[in-house]
C-alpha cells in the first residue's frame, strides 16, 4: 500500500523478511509482531564463549559474566535458548540482566558438566519442535540449516545474515 509514497523502489518483498535497520527494533518484523520468537545466546545475544569450554571448564565459566553483548534487542524475547548447560544458570541470568536483555524464558540444556554432550543442535530443535515458535535466531550456519530441515520454523542464522524459509 506504501508503493505510492516511494519516489523509487526496486521490488517489493514479500513476507517473511527482516530488514537489518529494524531487525533489533520490531519483533519479527512488521507482518509477525505477536509472535513467538526463540533466540540462541552465545553468537546472537553475545559473542561466542564457547570456545574451548571442553579443555578448561573453569576458565569458561570465568568468562561468562564478561561475554561481550552483540545482539541485544529492544524487545522482549519469549524464548531464550542455549547450550549452556543448567550449572550456569546464575551466570548467565546475572548476565542477560546486566546487558538488558529481556525474555520470559531461559531454556538451557540439563547436563552436568560443560564439557558433556555437544549435539547442539539437537537440543536446540527438541526444544523448538515442543514450542513451536514462529521464528529462530541462530548465530551458527550449521545449526541454522539443521534447525530449519528439522523443524521447518523460519531461522535467521546471524552468521551470514540469512533469513531460511
């Protein structure tokens, strides 16, 4: 309805599509903005602490409450999902509260150590298969494309700024 107003326009997309200037601003777009939105934490919310989390288990969780805030949103997320395993729990609410992070639930895998299974993405679509949200940001390539041929929900893999549907 706006092609009028435009001087100039190149082609009109059609949902669903995220534009990077409103991605942090508008949940999910203007065609989606009540629905549910499930994010990854470590490559989306923050740099990736995940590195060599398997060779020293008490370094990582040093490193925790400094990750380096990359994606925070405006908006309240309705699902936060990581990898973390539930031991950094505390670490890692202190941290999305710090960095204003806001969310209704925090998802993260019941394992004992971090250093146990590193099925990621398995988790992950366990996960988002029993909660069906409407869209996933994921920061890895791979898990994105495990996710979307999984669960056919749309998933933004921040990684390479590509929206799978």
């Amino acid at each position: 309805e706006a092609r009028g107003l435009a001087d100039l326009y190149h082609e009109i997309v059609s949902p669903p599509r995220i534009f990077e200037w409103n991605l942090l601003h508008r949940k999910l777009g203007s065609h989606m903005e009540h629905g549910r939105l499930a994010v990854d934490l470590d490559g989306v919310l923050c740099a990736n602490t995940l590195d060599g989390a398997d060779e020293d288990e008490a370094a990582y969780l040093d490193r925790l409450p400094s990750a380096r805030p990359f994606l925070v949103p405006a908006f309240e997320i309705d699902y936060v999902i990581t990898d973390r395993p539930e031991q950094c729990r505390p670490q890692t609410e202190a941290w999305l509260s710090e960095n204003g992070v806001r969310y209704k639930e925090l998802i993260m895998r019941d394992l004992p150590k971090k250093s146990g299974n590193r099925e990621f993405a398995r988790h992950k679509i366990d996960c988002l298969l029993r909660l069906k949200p409407d869209m996933v940001w994921e920061g890895n390539w791979d898990q994105a494309e495990s996710i979307w041929r999984e669960t056919r929900i749309p998933t933004l893999c921040i990684d390479r700024m590509t929206l799978l549907t």
